[in-house]
C-alpha cells in the first residue's frame, strides 16, 4: 500500500512518522500527535486541533490511569476520578 505523499515529504534522520511510531513504541494518541506534527503543512490549522484532540484524549487518559483527583484553582480537591 502505497503511503499518502503528505507524510512522506517531512522525516527525521530517514524515519517517516509511521517508522518513528513504531521505534518510539507510541500508544495511538502519541504516535496521531506526532504524524500531524510532521504532516506536509498544507492544513496547519486543522492539524493542530487534531493534535490538541489527541492530546486532550491522552491528558484525561493519563488523568483515569493515574487517579488523579481533580483540584480547583486553589488547589483543593473538588472530586476523584474513577
């Protein structure tokens, strides 16, 4: 299968972004934040709110994973997320 020219064009010490993924071992938001960040920029705006997508998905990921309670502006905890 034949790779859409867009990620081609831009690589990294000769890996491509599909490559990087895979050396990196990236879980699947990690490896879209990097294909967008090394995308042929034609669309840069819809290419960063891609990666702020991924990204927000990644953050509430690492949020359920951790457990973090969730804090107000002063710092105190309002409620745990489970």
């Amino acid at each position: 299968m034949k790779r859409p020219e867009r990620y081609n064009k831009r690589t990294i010490n000769g890996l491509d972004a599909r490559d990087m993924i895979k050396e990196l071992n990236l879980n699947f938001n990690e490896g879209n934040i990097l294909k967008y960040l090394l995308r042929d920029k034609n669309q840069d705006i819809q290419d960063l709110e891609k990666i702020i997508n991924y990204a927000q998905h990644e953050i509430e990921y690492l949020k359920k994973q951790n457990q973090q309670p969730e804090r107000n502006e002063n710092g105190v905890i309002e409620a745990v997320v489970w």
